[in-house]
C-alpha cells in the first residue's frame, strides 16, 4: 500500500512515524510526505539563545492528553519531559494598566469559593452578585449549539466574558469567545448546566467526585504508595519541543519526504489517488490530509465540491509571538506567577504574557529572564503586516505600562528579540462546529482512502494532533486496503 501524506506539521509527522513502524513490523507499506515548506514541524519551532529556550509556536502540552507523552517515551525523550512549575502558578488579568490576580477557587471560568470571588477587584460588585444567584440556576435542557460567551453571559454576566472567558479562551485558541462553540470548546460546562443549572453546583460536585476517587484509590494503611513523578498541567522538552521533530524526522525514510514541495492538484481514480506536485504524478491507494483545513478544502473541492466547501468553511485565527530575553539585573521584581492576560477591552496590542523562566524551571540560565508575548488573533490580525522591529517595540511600551517602570524600567533592553509569525495556523471551533464535522464524516465516508488528521477537527493541542495522525496511519496500514472512516 502506498501512502501519501500531505503536510508535515506535528500531525503529518506522527503518522509518518506510525507508517514507519508499520513498515519495520513488515507490513507492506510505502509512504511519501509532502510538505511545502524546507523545514518539517509545522508551527513547532524552537531554539537555544545563551543556553535559553525560544520556542516560536506552541510552548507545551495538555499533561493529562496522554498522546504527546507516550511520543516522547517512544523517541528516547522520556528524560526530557519537564513539568510546569505549578507550585508557582499564578495568573493575572490586565484591568486598567493593573495587573488583577485570578481569585483562588477559580475552576477555569467558573467560581467555586465566595470568600475569594466576593473580595476580588477582578468584578464589580454586580458581577459577584449575580455570580452568587448563579446558584441558584435551574437546570436546562439540551438545545442548539451556542457561543461561550452566551453561556458565560447567561451565567454570570458581560463581565465576565470579558474579563474572564474571552481573555483565557485567547490564550488557548487565539479566538472570540463570542464565536467559540460552547458544545465543542467547554462541553462539560453545557452537561453540567443541563444536570445542575447552576455550573457553580456542578463544578463543585465534580470536584468532589474526584476528590472521592482519590481517596478511594489511596493504598490500605501499611501499604507503601508508589512515588508519583512530578506532573503539572503543562509539560514540554527540556530542550525544546522541536526534539520531539527531530526525533520524528531521524525515524522516518528521509527518501520518502518530500521538502517545499506543494502539492498542486488532487485526483480520485478507480484505484485510488492522484497526488500531483512539482509538476510530477503519483499514484496511491490512500491519501493523510495533514495539513490546515482550508488547504485540504482547496484541493478536495475538485474531488468533491461539498467536502471542499465544508473544510474551507472552518475560521482560522492568526497569530504572533515575541520572545524577549532579559539579563534579570536589569529588571525590577516580576510579579509572581507565570504572567498575564490582557482583555480585548483594553485595546493593546498583547493578548498575554507568560515569564518562560518561571513556568518551566531549567530551560532559561538563572541570571536571564524569558518573556513570551502573544499578538494578533481574530481581533488584530492587521498586526502581522506590522514589521519586527515595530512589533518589539509595541510589546516593550506595553510591558512598561501594565508592569510600571520600576520593574521595566527604560534602561532596560532585550538581549534578544525573536518575532514568529503564524498565518492561518490555528483552527477555531465555531458554534456548529459538531455538527460540521458530521457532515464531513459523511462525506469522507464516501471516498476510501481518505484521512484528515490536524487541529481542525477533533482538538487543537499538539496531543490530538499526535492522535490523529498516528490513529490515521494505524487505521491505513492495519486494513491492508484504503479506509473507508475519516481519522
């Protein structure tokens, strides 16, 4: 059987790797993986400045998605596996050129303890009212797909979508809680309000559920307990994500990859595909599409017009991140934590900050500060015009502002600056979203061979992209003929 992979993202090399172990296990399996661009990794991109780790994209990983993990065990880099440093975790929300500490008990967007929700400047005084008659919600049954910030707003007030649920969703997703599918992005939240009404009641009856499974999973009184590794919500390579890349790229057929290279056209024949790139034909049984959703949608559209159609119609934000790295002597003291949020309201160009060196502990020498600044997203996608220069510049004015001249002080200037820009890289899962890729199942269903794996579909983390791809690759090689279920 032979495989065509198109795109070399986290996704498209995942299932390289799966086709390649495949292949050494004696299945009789060929592969070929395209990508347009001279370099593998998608929107992985890292490096080491004065024994400090830049990463241009994506910094980390979901702990508890197992997929990435596992990848990394399987590459040699279990060693490398480096938690968050959550003992120091705190986050802020700009509010005024202020910086506005999360209240304790916060359980992502929703308010467990009144003590810390009722003293907090994060709300006005009719926010916490309401957020405290939020308990008493009835419940409600299941209906149509909605926006977050509908569901935020109906609980608990505007105020809180914008200064809380559009700030993290950002974050996370680089989009507008306003277009963010609640039923795809927080489908616990929509079960627990139409269990409980109110998500306060049904946050706090999660937590206590789990809670009652820890205790139940302790060992009997004189049994030792097995020593628990360290684990925090994030994990990432101490030497970078972009090991994880290499160590793909070391265990696949180099012969069989297929540098800057576009694929240009897409044919379904009777025996299977078409894939046309460099002005040169292939034949293959099946097709990976590894690659953005809009592209897949260019070149399905001739292969069918629906499918196209669909896969073009998924919204995807851009994105740009700053890495600055600082000699500490020349700042002031950093607040605590990992760093900050800014809300849309307040007109900035950032829409985060994360000090690098405090929340992953090792990858950043002890005299050097790293702070990472995230621009543009759906709201401010203008700013990628912008040229480095004026993008550092506007993220030192700003950091002046919202953390005061006394801790970046003018004096103060970046050791290194590094700008990385990321076009239509991520997907966002707008209201509708399920009920898309329902339709785009069944439309895949009708043409065997067809895969797609990538953010687009079924989660947007590096861990669901591993997932996807190599869930892909496995479906392929294990059926000996072209599959008929898209990954």
């Amino acid at each position: 059987m032979r495989i065509a992979i198109i795109g070399a993202g986290i996704a498209g090399l995942s299932a390289a790797y799966e086709l390649e172990k495949s292949r050494s296990a004696g299945a009789p399996v060929e592969y070929a993986l395209f990508e347009s661009r001279a370099r593998l990794g998608g929107s992985i991109a890292s490096q080491v400045v004065n024994d400090a780790v830049i990463e241009g994209g994506p910094d980390s990983f979901i702990s508890e998605k197992p997929a990435a993990a596992e990848l990394c065990r399987e590459l040699g880099l279990g060693d490398q596996l480096t938690p968050s440093n959550d003992a120091d975790r705190k986050t802020y929300i700009v509010v005024h050129n202020r910086l506005v500490p999360l209240p304790d008990g916060l359980m992502f967007l929703v308010p467990t303890k009144l003590v810390p929700t009722a003293l907090t400047p994060l709300f006005s005084l009719q926010t916490k009212i309401r957020m405290a008659l939020e308990l008493l919600h009835p419940p409600r049954p299941a209906g149509e797909d909605e926006s977050v910030a509908a569901l935020v707003e109906r609980h608990f007030g505007s105020e809180a979508v914008d200064r809380l649920a559009d700030p993290l969703l950002s974050g996370i997703y680089g989009g507008d809680a306003a277009q963010l599918s609640a039923r795809t992005v927080l489908p616990r939240l929509v079960e627990m309000e139409t269990q409980y009404g109110s998500l306060t009641r049904g946050m706090l009856a999660a937590h206590q559920q789990m809670r009652t499974k820890m205790n139940a999973a302790k060992p009997a009184p004189g049994v030792a307990a097995k020593p628990a590794g360290p684990r925090g919500i994030f994990t990432t390579l101490r030497g970078g994500l972009q090991q994880m890349v290499d160590a793909l790229e070391a265990r696949i057929n180099p012969a069989w990859v297929r540098r800057s290279t576009a694929v240009s056209a897409l044919e379904k024949t009777a025996t299977g595909w078409r894939v046309t790139a460099n002005g040169t034909a292939e034949e293959f049984d099946a097709v990976i599409f590894a690659s953005p959703a809009w592209a897949a949608g260019a070149l399905l559209e001739p292969v069918d017009a629906v499918l196209g159609e669909e896969l073009r119609g998924i919204p995807y934000s851009s994105s740009i991140t700053v890495n600055l790295v600082y000699d500490e002597n020349q700042l002031g003291s950093l607040p605590e934590g990992f760093g900050f949020l800014v809300p849309v309201s307040e007109g900035r160009s950032m829409l985060a900050c994360t000090f690098v060196h405090r929340k992953f502990l090792g990858r950043t020498p002890p005299s050097k500060a790293v702070l990472r600044a995230f621009l543009g997203g759906m709201k401010n996608e203008a700013l990628l015009t912008e040229p480095d220069d004026k993008l550092v510049a506007a993220v030192e004015r700003e950091l002046r502002e919202i953390l005061g001249t006394r801790t970046m002080p003018a004096r103060a200037k970046p050791e290194f600056a590094q700008v990385a820009r990321w076009q239509r890289a991520m997907a966002q899962y707008a209201v509708g979203h399920q009920e898309r890729m329902a339709r785009i199942r069944a439309r895949v269903a009708t043409l065997p061979g067809l895969k797609l794996a990538g953010n687009a579909y079924d989660g947007i983390g590096i861990p669901d992209c591993i997932r996807l791809g190599r869930g892909a690759a496995r479906e392929l090689a294990e059926s000996g003929r072209p599959a008929d279920v898209s990954g």
